[in-house]
C-alpha cells in the first residue's frame, strides 16, 4: 500500500539550471522502525537553503506555479558537481501525525502521535522518518514542535562540544537568532559564560531582554575594543561562527590573540600559547573566508556539524539532550515564524527573495497541506 501526496524536488543540472518544483510522489508502506508522517509544519533553516537556493539568481529566474528555474554561477556550479543531475528531496525536519507505522515495537508505539521528525524531506505532504529520530510532541502542536531538532540539537551541542574540551566560556556569531537565543538561555542554565556578537542596537536589547550579560554589537566604532573586555572577563577563547564568509571569524581570534598576549610575562615572537578555536557551523555569507596573519601560531579554524558531533556524543547524551528538548519545548527551545506559506507558495519570488537572506528572526514556516 502507498500514499501519494505533493512533494518538493530540487535538481540542478550540469548547464547550471537550478530547478525546484513541486511534484506528486508516492509514499511506500513504513517498514521496520519507520514511520509515515502526515506532515503538518516544516521551517525553512539555513541548512535547507544549501541545496534549495544556495546561490542562484533567483532575481532573475522563471517563476511559474510550482516551480522555478534559477541559473548556479560559479564557482558555486562546478563545486557542486557531486549533484549534478540528481533530483533531490529538501527539508530536513518538521512535525507530523504518524499514519502508519512498521512493525518495530519503537514503531507501532508513535502510531497515531503527532511527532517532530527529522526525515530529510519535510517539504513535503508525507515523509518515511526512523522511529528514533522521531521525538513525541503530545498535546504540543505541529508549529511548536516543528522546529525541535536542528537549533535546539545545534544549541545543545554546542556547550556539549565546549564541555568535551575543556571550555567553561564561548563566543557566538549572530547570537540573536532564533538558535543563537536558545544557546544563550542554555548557558545560562548551565552556568557555561557566553559572549553574544550580534550586528544591531536591537539585537543587543533583545538579549538583555533574555539576561544575557556579555553583548558585543559588532557595528559599533569600539567593537574590538568591546570584544576584548568580554573575551577577558569570561576567558571565551572557543567560538562558534555560522556566517562563514568575510572577517567576522578573524577578528575573533586576533582579539583573542591580543587578550591572551596582554596576560603574557614575556613577549614571543609565536604569539601566546593560549588554544584559540573557532567553529564554523554555516555560510550565511557565501563569500571567501578571510584570515590574516595576527594570532600567532596557536589557533585553529574547524567546521562543526550536527550529525557528526552527534555520532561522537553517543546515544546516552543523545537521549539526554532530546529529553531535555522534549521537556522545555515552549520555553529554552522556543521558535518564532514570520510567515507560514504553502508548498506552491514557498517558491513565489516574493517567498523566495525573502527567506533566503536569513534575516535574524524572520524564519519561515512550511505548512504542506494548507
């Protein structure tokens, strides 16, 4: 027995023609611990946005109802030849009611439950998702429970990273996003010291509006000078960057570097011995990473993502964070939605020129049956 309902596809083919469109696709019969999932809400993250936009010239693309044509510019086409001609599903996770399930006992026990899943296809009327990737919403709707996997994971994961090296401070790029207000609420519960760099006089407001007590606005004529007096009062010599592109991880680590040195007895021609890591964990700018020559020799510059960390944690601290996420879904892992769109509205010019900028606080909603 299949189900068939609308699903989104994006190929992008060797010309560099990006097309994301909506089509009928058919459901199979779950087996083992899986599950169908009747998708009800599904946000657009920026990890969708890799394979659903990245960087296409959707200003300038065929719109036609359900679907649109965008062209890839290089290097963007050529980097991206690994999919080349592969018709891809989108959306890495939502929230659902199980319609049917295997014959797994974790399985047949969601059977009829509203779940947030994380299926790799939640743009999409119906999804096969593992019984244990599946995290019970009960009486929460599908909008709340929507967004419980990827920023609450990613937020957790964070300090867990922190813990698991040795840190008791971070600093956090673009901390007034929806993720980055959820790390700040998580340290604060966990008594891990963070420093919160965001871009406006508002951002800065909205974080002391949630106790945070080092913010650093990085427009401001003495950022640098501010950034210094956070990384010294908290010691914060480990961050976290998901913009990627530009300085904004370099000016991280020279002040650092000039904080660590300004602590040295005697001065060294390698700089200070002080570890200095920063994680990238996105591109929100597509643009090239720029680093500079002005932090000694003691510093490195790694890429974080969330299923690797989670593979290294184990499953006992994987249940204990998705425990901890289940418990505190309206609150600490709270998300907000500027607009809910449908399948077919998600890919108008209008939807598109807007989500895609990632603007802090302006996430979108999916709702597929709507």
């Amino acid at each position: 027995m299949t189900t068939t309902g609308k699903q989104l596809f994006t190929t992008l083919d060797a010309g560099g023609a990006l097309t994301v469109e909506i089509a009928e696709a058919s459901f199979p019969q779950p087996t083992g611990n899986q599950v169908l999932v009747k998708m009800e809400a599904a946000p657009i993250n920026p990890s969708d946005l890799a394979i659903l936009t990245s960087a296409a010239d959707f200003e300038n693309a065929e719109y036609s109802h359900g679907k649109v044509v965008a062209q890839m510019p290089e290097p963007f086409l050529s980097g991206q030849r690994g999919r080349h001609g592969q018709r891809l599903p989108a959306g890495n996770e939502g929230a659902g009611t199980v319609i049917a399930a295997g014959d797994g006992d974790m399985a047949k026990g969601l059977m009829g439950q509203r779940v947030a899943c994380v299926p790799g296809n939640a743009f999409s009327q119906y999804a096969i998702a593992d019984a244990m990737m599946c995290l019970p919403l009960g009486d929460h709707s599908a909008e709340v429970g929507a967004s419980s996997f990827v920023n609450p994971m990613t937020a957790l994961g964070f300090v867990e990273t922190a813990k698991m090296e040795g840190h008791d401070a971070i600093i956090h790029l673009a901390a007034a996003s929806n993720l980055g207000q959820m790390l700040n609420k998580i340290c604060l519960e966990d008594g891990m010291k963070i420093v919160n760099i965001v871009r406006k006089q508002e951002h800065v407001d909205l974080l002391k509006g949630l106790g945070a007590t080092h913010i650093v606005n990085s427009s401001d004529d003495d950022y640098m000078k501010q950034l210094r007096a956070a990384i010294t009062e908290t010691g914060a010599f480990l961050g976290f960057d998901p913009i990627g592109g530009g300085q904004n991880t370099d000016h991280v680590l020279k002040a650092m570097e000039q904080v660590a040195s300004s602590q040295m007895d005697e001065f060294s021609r390698y700089g200070s011995n002080q570890d200095k890591k920063m994680y990238m964990y996105g591109r929100l700018d597509l643009g090239p990473t720029i680093l500079t020559p002005s932090y000694g020799l003691q510093w490195s510059v790694s890429g974080w993502l969330l299923t690797p960390f989670l593979a290294k944690a184990g499953m006992e601290t994987v249940v204990k964070l998705r425990t901890r996420v289940q418990q505190n879904l309206t609150t600490t892992f709270a998300s907000h939605y500027k607009a809910k769109v449908n399948l077919e509205e998600m890919l108008t010019k209008e939807a598109i020129m807007d989500y895609r900028q990632m603007k802090t606080g302006e996430k979108y909603l999916v709702t597929p049956h709507t």
